[in-house]
C-alpha cells in the first residue's frame, strides 16, 4: 500500500457516491490515432489563412453578418432581482443578483491579437471571417454594445484565504448576455477588463495584456487537455495605459489594458450563493427569496437530472457539486495544474474552472509548489488543492444550511465525508492512466506512489516523467537508454528507479501483448506540452513588444497538447526548462486588487 501521509498529492481515500468516469471523458480530446503526426504544417497557417472559406462557412451554418448575431441577457434579467440602482459608481450592493452596467471603451488603436477558432465556429456559429471586422473589434473590447444586448455585472462574495471577504462581484467583467448556439448549448459570454462597475472596490476595472494572454492560453489548453473550464473566444490589446505594481514591492509601471472574451455555461460560483446567505440577518424574507431564485435556476438550467419537484432537490444539488469539485481537482492534479487563488468566488456552482489567475502548470514534481508569488503560507500549493476543495464544498454548505431540513443537513454531511473517497478513488484512476494499466492489481497504488516519491526526490519533470513512459516500448524502458528521454533520465538517477522499473514491467508484462496499445493509450492521456510558466512568460515578452508569434504559436499548439508538433520541438516546449524559467514569478497583480491576499477583511 501507499502511504498517503508521505504522499500529498494523495492526501486523500475511496468512493461511495462516485459515478466512475472513464478515462474518455478525462481526455475528451485525446486522439490515439494522431500520437505522432505531426500537425504543425497544416496548423502554421497564419490567422487570416486559418478563416474558413465562404464556402465552408455556409455548408456549415456560420453567422456571416455579425448583425445576425444576438445575445440576450433577458432570461436571467427575468429570473433574478436587478439591482435598483444603475451606473458604474462603486458601492455596497443589496438585494439583487445583477447589476446593469456598460463596458468603459479601451482606448485604441485597438488589436485582436488572439482568437480561438473552435469557439468562434464551434461555440459562437460565427464564421471566422466576422472576426476581422472593425464591429467585431468593438464588440469584443466594450466599445460598442451587440444589439439589444444590457450587460449586466453579478453580484457575489467569496472566502479569500480562508476568510469571509463580503461583496466582490464581477469587477471588471461584464456580462454581454448568453448565446444558444446550433447545438442548443446555452454560453454566457463575458468581457473581462472592460472598466469598472458596482463591484470594483479599489480596482481600476482593468486587466493587463500578460494577464489576459495568461487567461487565453491558459483556459484554451486546459479544455483540450480535457479539463473542465471556462473558454476564452478572443483577446484585444489596447494603447490604454494601466497602471500596476506587478509584485507589490512599490515598482509601479505603466503596462496596457487587454480584454479577453471568455464563455461559461455559467458564471455562477460557490460565492454566489454565499453573499445571499450572508445577508440573512438583514433580510431574512428577502434572502430567503432571492437564494431559492438562484439556485432553482442554476438546477433547472444546468443539472437536468435533478428532477424540480423532488423534495431533496438541494440535497441531490449539494451532491452533485460535491462529486464534480472533486473530479474537476483530481484532473488539475492529473496534468499538474495548479490554480493559484482557490477562493470560494473562485469556485464554479458547475465545477469548471474559472478565473484564470496567478495559476501554474508544476514542473520538477513538487506537491509544495506554490504557483502565486504572493501565497507566502502556500494555502493553494498544488498539493494543497483538494483539501481546499473540502474547505469551500462546506462553505457552500453552510450557505445552504438554511433552506435544508435537518435530516438533509445530516445527509449533506454525509454526502461531504465521501468527498475524500471520490477525489481518493478518482484520482487514483487518472493516475493508473497516466501509467497505462489495465484492470486492477494489488500493487498498484504502489506503483503510482513509489513513482511520484522518486520524482519528488529526484524533482524529475512531472509532465515529461509520463509522457516519456508513454514513449518507450518495454523493451527501450528494460534497457534504460534514457539519453534522448531528459525527465526519464532525472528519474533513473534515483537509487530506487530499477526496483520500480523492474515492479512495473511486470505489471505491464502481465497485461498480454498490450505494448503498442498501451503506448497508444498513454499518449492519449499524457500531454506532451502543457503550457508552463516560462513559455508563457516568453509569449509575454513578444507580446509586450507587439509581436504575438509566439501567442498563436502557442495557442495552436496548446490545442493538440498530446501530439507530437516539429514546431513545438523546434521551440524546445518538450525540452529541459531554461535556466532563467527556474527564477520566474507570477504574482496575483494582474487585477490591481493587492488586498486580494491581504485575509484581513471581516473575519468570521
Ligand atoms: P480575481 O482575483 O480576478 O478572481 O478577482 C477577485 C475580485 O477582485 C473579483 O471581485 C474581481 O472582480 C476583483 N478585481 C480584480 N481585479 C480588479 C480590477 N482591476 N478592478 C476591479 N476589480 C477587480
Ligand atoms: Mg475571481
């Protein structure tokens, strides 16, 4: 057996509640087929030569005139309160679920320097042509309003670093309405960096152009790694200058305003509901109101199998959301991603993963590894995450207390204690996965631990350890040639490596003639690239001298992360990290908001 107090990342034990997800839905966009081709030739197209023909666009559909496009914010300006105050201007909000407020223009020359193809056609039924367009430009960064779209900006809290925070809200998003696509799948379309609103506080209403590559990049690889998240359609650079203190050490320098279009199914979060029942003592009809409003939404709309008259609806809810946070970690932890800022407004109702921060893809393996500079205690090291999962899975239900009976509250205690079974059982699929085993053996927990304890001691590289295992034969791995193989290599110079070798061949050998599929499936589950801090930090560099090569360079190969690219070679994102990447920073500034960290604010 594994010892889980020497292994963090496993922190946690096995199911009861769990529906088994199978390893097709881990890696959606898995294509065993394509392990080794190489795709860069048909992906180097420019962007103008990547638009679809006109002939393509109408044999499928795609909107041509984006005055034929609308989005519309009236479902849930019908379902919900509306703030009764109008305007920007910063304040304490009640009794309202949104806010209507207009996007403040970025200031120009305006540039569209990233745009996602798969959500422009695939989501957004938009040719890709539309995207070229000044109106589309304007759309895009707040300049000009879609027809008959009222933004709207939603009010919510959140535990921050583990403390009550009280109002925080959309503060510098706005919502421009949801959109129903071909499919029939409904997407919530926002702005992020389009100027204050209500919600603001301190904050200027602005993102910067490193933050918003960061968020673009970031939620486009996770989803083709398979992960649940939110999507981002385009990002626009502006000339407005945004003022920032990148590592809050009085280093104030000028940088500029971006806006990245990005897409949920929905945008509500765990604070959501928790800034509803916070205000219970104020207003205990009206809280009472307003929070069965939301959630009856967010159940009807988004979890179909909870039927609306059952009586233990909340309950089946609270389960739900319980089973996904820990599925939705378990696959963070499966390709080494590491959030950043774990914040209960931070935190989907949906189990996606939102608001794309100060987060890292870990590289030597490293269950302390702290993405966000400014985490000093580490709460939301990588390994940390899923008993942080815990910790805002009971704030949520502490929010819900109120409307459940005392028998549900029980039940949803309950429902709570499994969480560790389901992360436990959950992760320990994804990672027998990673290691292409079959069926079940009594050695495999210890397989998975001895392997991760060898790459903590050795600080091999946790990407590139499995995605090398996934491209040796058992033949090349018996006979230890490493020298093309840089993670394997690290991992061989632990004095234990050729008794785990040897343990696992065995396994392997005992899954008959298994090899070429095993390798196969391997692949399909182990990205060879992911996108790590200092690829996206070289990006950024570029970027903040005008030239986005290396964003698009990126972002085409973030989209097939498991097949083997010559570009991505050539660009060394399958080599030994720089020198320089081991020094790298990313702090939580890119919104202005240093009391983000600062858990100072009304505790509780
Ligand atoms: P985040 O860290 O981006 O999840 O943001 C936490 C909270 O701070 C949210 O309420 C944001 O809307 C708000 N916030 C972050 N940056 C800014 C900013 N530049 N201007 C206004 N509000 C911000
Ligand atoms: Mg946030």
């Amino acid at each position: 057996m594994w010892h889980l107090g020497e292994v963090p990342l496993f922190a946690v034990v096995t199911a009861t509640i769990v529906t088994i997800v199978h390893m097709q839905d881990f890696c959606q966009k898995a294509d065993f087929e394509c392990q080794s081709q190489d795709l860069s030739a048909s992906a180097q197209q420019p962007l103008s030569q990547s638009v679809n023909s006109r002939w393509n666009a109408s044999v499928l559909n795609l909107i041509q005139n984006l005055d034929h496009f609308r989005v519309s914010n009236e479902k849930l300006m019908g379902a919900f309160p509306i703030d009764e105050m109008q305007g920007n201007s910063v304040r304490t909000v009640k009794n309202c679920i949104f806010s209507e407020s207009i996007p403040t223009p970025l200031k120009g020359p305006l540039r569209l320097v990233a745009v996602s193809k798969d959500v422009i056609e695939g989501l957004l039924d938009l040719d890709m042509a539309t995207t070229q367009s000044e109106t589309f430009l304007q759309y895009v960064s707040g300049g000009r309003r879609l027809p008959e779209s009222q933004p709207l900006t939603h009010r919510y809290g959140g535990h921050q670093f583990g403390y009550w925070a009280g109002q925080l809200g959309d503060g510098r998003a706005h919502l421009l309405g949801q959109y129903t696509n071909r499919k029939g799948d409904t997407w919530e379309l926002q702005l992020k960096g389009s100027g204050k609103t209500p919600y603001s506080r301190s904050g200027d209403g602005r993102a910067v152009v490193r933050s918003s590559l960061r968020e673009f990049l970031g939620s486009e690889a996770m989803h083709f790694l398979g992960v649940p998240t939110s999507r981002a359609a385009c990002l626009v650079v502006s000339e407005e200058p945004v003022l920032r203190d990148q590592f809050y050490d009085g280093n104030v320098k000028t940088e500029r305003g971006a806006v990245v279009l990005r897409l949920a199914k929905s945008w509500f979060r765990i604070g959501s509901l928790e800034i509803l029942s916070q205000s219970k003592e104020l207003d205990l009809l009206r809280w009472f109101v307003d929070f069965r409003k939301l959630l009856n939404f967010v159940i009807e709309e988004h979890f179909p199998s909870i039927q609306t008259n059952d009586p233990d609806k909340y309950l089946a809810f609270y389960s739900r959301v319980v089973n996904d946070t820990a599925h939705l970690i378990a696959q963070w932890m499966s390709v080494g991603f590491a959030h950043g800022v774990c914040n209960t407004d931070n935190f989907s109702l949906l189990s996606i993963t939102i608001d794309y921060g100060p987060f890292g893809f870990m590289e030597s393996y490293n269950p302390s590894f702290v993405p966000n500079t400014s985490d000093d205690e580490g709460r939301y090291s990588v390994g940390e995450q899923a008993s942080v999962g815990l910790f805002n899975l009971e704030k949520l239900l502490d929010a819900l207390r109120p409307i459940l009976t005392a028998g549900q509250q029980r039940a949803a205690e309950t429902v709570l204690k499994g969480y560790v079974d389901i992360y436990e059982t959950r992760i320990h699929h994804l990672f027998k996965a990673k290691l292409g085993l079959l069926g079940d053996d009594v050695e495999d927990d210890y397989i998975i631990a001895f392997l991760l304890k060898m790459m903590e001691d050795t600080q091999a590289d946790f990407t590139m350890v499995f995605r090398e295992l996934s491209e040796f034969s058992a033949f090349q791995l018996h006979n230890h040639n490493f020298t093309q193989a840089w993670a394997l290599e690290d991992l061989s110079s632990h004095g234990l490596f050729p008794d785990w070798l040897s343990v696992y061949l065995q396994r392997l050998h005992r899954q008959v003639h298994d090899n070429d599929v095993r390798q196969a499936r391997m692949k399909g589950v182990n990205p060879r690239y992911v996108l790590r801090n200092w690829m996206a930090q070289s990006a950024i560099k570029k970027a903040e001298r005008n030239d986005f090569s290396e964003v698009e360079l990126l972002h085409r190969i973030l989209s097939s992360p498991f097949a083997i690219q010559s570009s991505a070679e050539a660009a060394g994102y399958a080599a030994r990290p720089p020198k320089w990447a081991q020094t790298l920073k990313i702090s939580c500034s890119s919104g202005s908001m240093a009391v983000e960290l600062l858990p100072l604010i009304n505790r509780t």
